[in-house]
C-alpha cells in the first residue's frame, strides 16, 4: 500500500511538473509574441499603404499562409465576430500610427489590459487581486509613458484607444472561441478579418506601391501578424485574456526602442520609466 502512495505522489508531482512546464511554454510564446507586436508601428511607419489595404493584406496572405489549403467557408464564417474586431482593431490601429507619433500610438493602445479588466468578468472569467494589481501598475506604466499628453496628436490618440478598447473584446471573445487546432483557427480568424477589410481597402485604394512598402508590409504579415497575433490565438483558453493583454505590452516598450534606433525618436525619462513599469507588471503575472 505504501508502495502505490508512493507511486500516486509521484504521478500528481510529475504531472504538477508537466502542467508548469506547459503553461510556462504559453507565456514564453506569448513573451516572444510581444516582442514581435512592437515592430507593427515601426512597418505602418515606413509603408505608403492604406489602413484597409494593410489590414486586408496581411491577413489575408497570412490566412492563406496558415490554412494549408483547408478553408472551409462555414467554419471561416463562424469567426465572424472575433474577424470583425481584429479588423476594427488593426485600421484603428494603422490611422492612429498616421495621426500621431509611434510611440503615442503604441502606448495608448496599450491600454487594452484595462478594458480586459473589466471585460473579462463579464464573460465568467474571473480576475484576481494580484492579476488586478498588475493590470493597473501596467496602466500606470503606460501614463507615465505617455505623460504628457500631446494634444497636436488628439485624433490619433483617440484611435489608438478605440484600437486597445476592440482589441480587447477580441482577446476576451477569443478565450471563449474552441481552439483544438489553433493554426486552422488563426486561419479562419485572419481570413474573416481580411473579408471584412476588404470594403475598406476598396474605399481607400492601393496607396503607394513602392519597394519600401512592399518589404513593410511582408514584415508585418511575418513578424507581428505570423507570430505576434498567432502567439494570442495559440494562447487563447490557455491564458487568461488578461494576462495575454499585459503581456502583450512589451509592444510599446519594443516600438520605443526601434523608433529611437530607425526614426531618432529618443525616448524621455519618463518613457523609460514606464517602460520599465511596465515589464514588472509582465513579471509579477508571469511568476504568480
């Protein structure tokens, strides 16, 4: 008897193990996800595209890419709701990046984990006092980033926070969307999104098609569209949505640094300050 008490610490030990191991594996993709997510403004910047031509490029040549030739047109449509706001997000998200600075874009719509926040409880996923305190010491990150407020910027400000504010119902639907094989569901996700980017790009136009637009917009659909978004898509159901939000603001302490090194953006003490805050918020979900 002794022998199988042995034996069932042992299985609940290893299996305890395994559970880490595996939810360590979600973080670590979603940490690298992040970081990819902070070269988007750095690609929107450089690129002579419309908002809807982006939009529907990427998604729709990464959503090929990812299908592997199965693209069943129901499933697709059943992501609908989740394609419309990733959609909504993202042109949010290239006109902000438009209308004010890189770093004011990729901060304000950092303020997504707020939203997430809030929303969160409303669809029965709880939030605990150490997720809520890391949530607000992340909001408080992104103030301070973002202090003082450049009112020559409003409107792109603006967007950037209805960008964070869609992108947040995006997480939290998605924590809710069936993910066996999440490469398919990315899939069909990128594909609904591209549909309903389309109206968009048609309405704006091409823009301008040169080399340097060409090479932004292949970055963008390789770096925080392949990997960036998938990362959260994978994640989904696995992590809380809050916790993918949090994480996912490495993208304006990223978009910092690169826009110093590309644009001569320098960033200010302050900027540096909230960045900095801004990883302990990431550090105190991830070592719950």
């Amino acid at each position: 008897m002794a022998f199988y008490n042995d034996n069932n610490e042992q299985y609940s030990f290893n299996l305890k193990i395994s559970c880490v191991l595996k939810l360590n594996k979600y973080y670590t993709i979603l940490i690298i996800g992040g970081i990819t997510f902070g070269t988007a403004a750095i690609f929107i910047k450089l690129s002579n595209l419309t908002p809807g031509m982006i939009a529907f490029s990427r998604f729709f040549v990464a959503g090929l890419i990812l299908s592997r030739g199965k693209l069943p047109l129901r499933r697709i449509l059943k992501q609908w709701k989740v394609g419309a706001l990733l959609a909504a997000h993202m042109i949010l998200f290239v006109l902000s990046v438009y209308h004010t600075t890189v770093i004011d874009s990729t901060v304000l719509v950092s303020t997504s984990p707020l939203f997430s926040l809030v929303l969160a409880p409303l669809v029965g996923i709880g939030t605990t006092r150490r997720e809520a305190i890391a949530g607000i010491t992340a909001f408080l990150g992104v103030l301070i980033m973002n202090f003082p407020l450049n009112q020559g910027y409003l409107l792109g400000n603006i967007l950037a926070i209805l960008s964070a504010l869609t992108v947040s119902l995006y997480t939290v639907l998605l924590s809710k969307t069936d993910n066996q094989d999440p490469l398919l569901l990315t899939s069909y996700v990128y594909i609904m999104s591209a549909l309903f980017s389309f109206p968009i790009a048609i309405l704006q136009g091409v823009g301008q098609v040169n080399l340097i637009s060409v090479l932004s917009l292949l970055g963008l659909i390789m770096l925080p569209t392949l990997i960036g978004h998938t990362s959260v898509i994978y994640s989904s159901g696995h992590v809380k949505p809050q916790h993918i939000e949090v994480i996912g603001l490495l993208e304006p302490v990223v978009a910092t640094i690169l826009a110093y090194l590309i644009f001569s953006q320098a960033p200010t003490t302050l900027e540096v300050v909230g960045g900095a805050i801004i990883i302990l918020s990431i550090i105190m979900i991830i070592l719950k």
